[in-house]
C-alpha cells in the first residue's frame, strides 16, 4: 500500500500499486520508476500540469518552478518513503 497524491489535482488514495494501475493512476512501480522525475497523475488528470511537463517541455529551470512544483521534485526524489502511508 502506497499514498498515491496527483501532482495536479492534488487527489489522494492510500492502495495498491495495482489498485492504482487499474484506476489509471501514472505512478510507480507500475508506471516510471521512484526517485525519478516523471507524472504523478490520477486517471483524470493531463500531463501538461506535471512537473515533468514542466520542466522536459517547458524547459523551465529548477530555481523558476513553482511552489507547487517544487513540493512535487521533493517527494519524488525521497520517495518510496515519502509516499508511504
């Protein structure tokens, strides 16, 4: 059982990674990797409000990204910790 929190919409489920999966949630192991920047989304959400959107197609600088963001790159890159319930 991990927290799974969507970088976009801010919804949270504490379950399986295949429970999340099923549901179209973008989050590891199932989908990426942890400790590596990539969407962190639940199956309602759009890639283009992700920090990894931000930062691959926006090309903005880690110093320039949002508060938002910010939070985001923290949890991921201290994650599966940071994630568990």
């Amino acid at each position: 059982m991990l927290r799974h929190i969507c970088e976009c919409c801010g919804k949270e489920q504490t379950i399986s990674s295949e429970e999340a999966y099923a549901q179209g949630w973008d989050y590891p192991p199932k989908m990426g990797s942890f400790k590596i920047v990539s969407p962190r989304t639940c199956g309602e959400c759009i890639i283009q409000n992700t920090l990894w959107w931000e930062i691959t197609c926006n090309k903005t600088p880690p110093g320039q990204l949002s508060e938002r963001h910010q939070q985001t790159l923290k949890r991921i890159l201290t994650e599966p910790e940071s994630i568990m319930p």
